[in-house]
C-alpha cells in the first residue's frame, strides 16, 4: 500500500506536503467557472427579466435578489464547521458538493416564482402592494435566503481549501487562474444568454412587451440545464484535491485540539485590528465593485436601447476585461508592485473608468459601452486579484474556515447592500432627473466616490501586524482550551 493509499484511507493521516500543478489549479477554477454561471442567470438574466420585461420596480427586484446575500453572516459559522466538522469525512470537499446541490436546485425554483409574480404585475397593468404580491415576493425572498446559504456553504470552505493547499508565495498566481475561471463562467454565460434570447427576439417583439408564454420557454431551459452542469463541474474540480494535497489537518494536528468552538475562533477572528480595518476595506471595495449590477442591463435597455441578449452579452465584455486584468495582475504586477500598492492602482482605474462609462451613455453607442465595460473589467481585475491576495494572507491557516468566513461575510454582505443600493439610487436618479443617462449616471458617481474611500481605508492595512496579534491570540486560545 502506498503513502497516497493509506492517506486517502485514513483522513486524519498527517500527509506530506505536495505542490499542486497547474492542472490541479485549471481544474479547481471549474468550481468558479459554475459560480459565474449562476451569477450571469441570478444577476443578469433575472435581473433584466423582473425589471424590464416584467415591470417590477428596481427597488423590489435588488432587494428580492439581494436576500441571497443577506445571510452571509452564515458564512463565519459555515467555515468555522468546517474547520472542526468535517462532513463524510471531508473538511471542505463535501461542504461544496452540498451546498452546490441546493443552490441547484433553489435557482430553478425561484424563477418558477418570478414567473408567478410577473403575472400578477402584468394582470393588474404594473407594480401594485396586495396580498399576492407580497406573498410571491416573501416566498421568492425564502427562496434567494436559502440559495444563498447554499453557496456560503459551497464557497468559504472551497476558498478555504485554497488556503489549505498551498503557500503564500505561489497564491497571486492560484488566484490569477482560479478567479479568471469565474470570469470564464460569466462570459460563457453571457454569450450562452445572447444565443438562447435569440429565439425572442427573432419573434421580433420589443423588449418590454414580450408575452410570458414566448419569454418562459428558453428562460426555463437554462435554469434547468446550467444547475445540473454547476453540479458536475463541482464534481470534477474537488475530486481527491483536499485528500492528496491539503496541508489543513498536517497544520493543525499536532497542535490543537480538533474542536475549537465557534466563540473561540471568533475570539481570535477580533484580536487583531487589522481585522476590522480588512472587513471595512473589503465592504467599501465590494460595494463600489458591484452597484452597477443592479443596473447594468437596464441601463443598456433604456439608454442605449439594446436587446435582452445584446444587454446580458455586456458581462461578456466584462469578463473578457477582467480576465485580462486577472491574468496581468497575478503573474506580474503583483510580483512587482506588491499587493497593497496593486490594489491601490486597481481602485483608482475602477473610478476613473466608471466616468468613461457615464460618458458612454451620452453618445448612446452601444460599441462605447462595451469597450467601457473592458476596461472596467480590466481595471476591477487589478483591484479584485490585489485584494484577495491581501485576503488570503490575512487568514490564519489554522483556522483558515472562520476567516474566509469572516471575509466572505463582508464581500457578500457589501454585495447585498451593492445590488439593494444600487437598486434604490436608480429609483431616486428617475425620481430627480428625468434623462435616463443621468439617473444611471447617478449609480456610477457614487460607485467611483466609494472606491476612493476604500483607498483611504487601504493604506492602514498592516499584514505584518495582523499575523503578530492573530498568532499570539491563537497561543492565548489554544492555552485556555488545554488548561480547560
């Protein structure tokens, strides 16, 4: 029998440590390669759909998909269970295969439920509070909650296997492949969407006056096929990775006990804070990173008059952007600039480009636009790859669940509050101006005003200092556990 053998038989095993190729990493990227495709049909697809063809305020639309984001304080816990938990055996594999199960099947059934919402919208000629309403408006609520607990499940434990399998010096170019695999998900699903939609817009019906009868057939097709293939990719990016290569339970073995509470992983979450300072950089980051996403494809539908597919091809064009951002950004700006003055640089072009946006839509070319959306997808590239490389070194290994728990908990939670506000600015810009571009403009000003700030909050992230408190808080804790 051999070491791999007696390894993969007993987890607990204490395994040498192995350097994983880059097959290895191409194959983990297929995790975020199916994460970017659900993106493309929750904030994309269904986005457009509820705003647009369905009449549903943006205000309701973003705060409905917004619940999905909502519960990421799930996420601390999630990654603290699987530190301590681990699940048929696994410490992270078999958190993602469920967690990837449910949100599968969650995301087909809440578009079932905007379908039913849609009709009532449309039966009484346009948004109005009654008991329906509300109801299906609760239950697709319900519904994103739990779609979004799946991939706090599925998520922070996969991240946390990042952390566990490799060192910190060969990260930056983890995070260029694995994160680029997302944007690859998001560009297939862009284009995947403009083909799919074809098929409405040959019936030659203008955006907005779509019967449901022609709009739910290829929309139903994609929620039900891309879950199914979410799941396999799952499959075949974690196959046998955390047992051949993880340096958790190694890390951790000869060294704590296996049942570090949640209160005790919290306490040395807190110690450090470089903790708090992180959480606000990374909120400020994400909410200036993602209020468009609310408003993007209207913004192509009412400004520049695009088509449901010509507006869900712009996260194509996007994502091209930020795969080259990615790429250029983990193999050789951070080797040479360093993470924090990468990201910094990142920051100040997302702003700038965010005005090349709002530009854009005064010329009402679609071709500006998307030529604007990659460059800002280059530019938000920089300043993603930059930040979670900072991300990743301000996690302590040995409770490396509970920080990418506590991390994901300020991207996911900011989100939410990027799509929500996003939403709500949108509704007041219509209420002010009454140009359509100045409205939107509104969104994007404010975007380019909080990356600033979060330059600001930046340049007092410490990485130095946060692994001094964070390990003497850790010797502190695992003091107190022995002394019982």
């Amino acid at each position: 029998m051999t070491t791999e053998d007696i390894a993969e038989s007993n987890p607990d095993t204490i395994r040498p440590k192995r350097q994983i190729g880059m097959l290895t990493i191409f194959r983990l990227g297929l995790f975020n390669l199916g994460l970017g495709l659900m993106s493309v049909l929750t904030l994309a697809v269904l986005n457009r759909v509820m705003i647009s063809e369905l009449g549903i305020p943006a205000t309701i639309t973003g705060g409905i998909l917004a619940t999905s984001l909502f519960v990421s304080p799930a996420r601390v816990w999630f990654g603290q269970l699987s530190d301590n938990n681990p699940l048929w055996g696994k410490h992270r594999t078999n958190y993602v295969l469920l967690g990837t199960a449910i949100f599968g099947l969650a995301v087909f059934l809440a578009v079932q439920v905007v379908w039913q919402l849609g009709a009532v919208v449309r039966a009484s000629g346009g948004w109005v509070w009654n008991s329906q309403t509300i109801g299906w408006s609760a239950l697709l609520c319900l519904i994103m909650a739990i779609y979004g607990l799946a991939v706090s499940c599925s998520s922070t434990p996969f991240t946390a296997l990042l952390v566990d399998i490799t060192e910190e010096e060969r990260r930056s170019k983890l995070i260029a492949i694995v994160w680029s695999m997302l944007m690859v998900g998001i560009v297939i699903g862009g284009v995947s969407g403009s083909i799919v939609f074809k098929t409405i817009e040959s019936e030659g019906i203008t955006a907005g006056n779509i019967p449901l009868e022609i709009l739910q057939p290829p929309i139903n097709s994609a929620f039900g096929f891309v879950p199914f293939l979410v799941i396999a990719l799952a499959l075949i990016a974690t196959w046998k990775v955390e047992t051949r290569y993880s340096r958790f339970i190694s890390n951790t073995a000869t060294d704590r006990d296996d049942s570090i509470s949640l209160s005790r992983a919290l306490q040395i979450l807190t110690t450090s804070r470089q903790t708090g300072i992180f959480f606000a950089f990374l909120s400020i980051l994400t909410i200036g990173l993602f209020m468009q996403e609310a408003v993007l494809e209207p913004y192509g539908g009412e400004v520049f008059g695009m088509s449901i597919g010509e507006t869900t091809q712009l996260n194509a064009f996007w994502g091209i952007g930020i795969l080259l951002g990615y790429s250029v950004t983990g193999f050789f700006v951070i080797p040479a600039l360093g993470k924090k003055l990468t990201t910094k640089i990142g920051c100040i072009l997302v702003a700038i480009c965010f005005g090349i946006i709002i530009l854009a839509g005064f010329t009402q070319q679609p071709k500006m636009l998307q030529s604007a959306m990659v460059l800002f997808g280059i530019a938000a590239g920089i300043a993603t790859v930059g930040g979670i490389s900072l991300m990743l070194d301000l996690t302590a290994a040995k409770t490396a669940g509970t920080f990418i728990g506590a991390w994901g908990l300020a991207q996911a939670m900011s989100r939410g509050l990027a799509t929500l506000i996003g939403g709500i600015i949108l509704d007041l810009g219509k209420g002010i101006f009454a140009t359509p571009v100045l409205s939107y403009g509104l969104v994007f000003v404010i975007q380019a005003a909080g990356m600033i700030l979060a330059i600001t909050i930046l340049e007092r992230v410490d990485v130095k200092e946060f692994k001094e408190s964070t390990s003497k808080a850790l010797t502190t804790v695992m003091e107190g556990d022995l002394d019982g």
